[in-house]
C-alpha cells in the first residue's frame, strides 16, 4: 500500500473509532440515521457528521419558523446536506486534514480515501453502536463534498460501499421525482 494512504487509513481507523463514541454518547436518546464524511474538492479537510431524527425535527421546526423550509427540496437538503447536521463539530479529524492539506495531488487518491473510509466503517463492530442505543444497519454512511457539483456522485458511490442496501437503495432515490 502507498505510505499516504496506510497513513491515512490509520489515522483515520483511530479518529472515527474516538469521534463516533463521542458523538454516540451524545445521541444515545436520539435515533442516528446518517452518518456523513464531509470534504472538499480538493480532498484536503475531512470531518465527520451525524445527524438523528430528533435533530432533524428541531432543525426543521427552527427553519420554519424562520421562513426558510417551504418545500420538498428543503426535506431532502436538511435531511441529506451534511453541513446541516447538528452534531459532530467537535471531531478530532484534524490531524488527518494535515496530512490531507500537506500531500501533493491528493485529490488523485479520492476513490482509495473513500474505500478506506468505507473498509473501517465496515470494519468498526455491531457492538459499537449498540453501546449507545444505536443500531449500525439502521444508519446512512456516505462521503459528500461540500461544495462540488460531484457530491451527488461522490455521495452515490461511496453509500453503496458503506450501507446496508436497503438504506443505500433508499438514499439513492432520494432526488427521484424532483424537478
């Protein structure tokens, strides 16, 4: 394996095992229904996102009473924009950004980030999750840019890897019948 990407698988295996607890011992009274690997075009920042139903319906009743949710699209873009996600801003994804920020061309290594990512999702136990009240089959994983005209793609590609088919088959349709 190349000597960056072995870096970045173990520090990757090492902050998501952290962060997830973290972020599960928050949630543990809400319902995880996404988990999101949030980065940028050129591959150099990665954070973690994960949102729950009861956050998704705070959110939602607070974009409403702000006038701003007034259609299907806005549904789809607070359930599935992981920039809208409320919890996961205090990840330790730093030190990976570094690495990420200081290797040349390392949007050249996007496709093999994205199998690492979804090689330690899958690796990470059942257990894990059902420490904090959390079942892994029931959560939506996926790698989204925040702000590429990919991130559909990105997003598509990288779900199938790391979710249960019924989930990612769900997710995949999620713009079906939009304008």
């Amino acid at each position: 394996m190349n000597p960056f990407l072995k870096e970045f698988e173990d520090h990757f295996r090492t902050g998501f095992l952290s962060d997830l607890e973290q972020t599960l011992a928050k949630v543990q009274h809400e319902k995880v229904y996404a988990c999101a690997f949030g980065t940028d075009s050129d591959w150099v920042t990665l954070f973690l996102a994960v949102n729950t139903e009861e956050s998704l319906a705070r959110h939602i009743s607070d974009m409403k009473e702000q006038g701003l949710y007034d259609s299907e699209e806005d549904m789809i873009y607070y359930r599935w924009g992981c920039s809208e996600y409320q919890y996961g801003d205090d990840s330790h994804f730093n030190h990976i950004s570094r690495l990420l920020y200081v290797t040349e061309d390392v949007y050249k290594y996007k496709d093999d980030i994205i199998r690492i990512i979804a090689k330690v999702v899958n690796e990470t136990a059942d257990d894990v999750f059902a420490r904090y009240g959390q079942t892994k089959a029931d959560i939506t994983f996926f790698v989204s840019l925040t702000d590429d005209e990919l991130a559909e793609d990105t997003e598509n590609q990288s779900v199938r890897l790391m979710t249960q088919p019924g989930l990612a088959n769900e997710f995949l349709k999620r713009y079906d019948g939009m304008i």
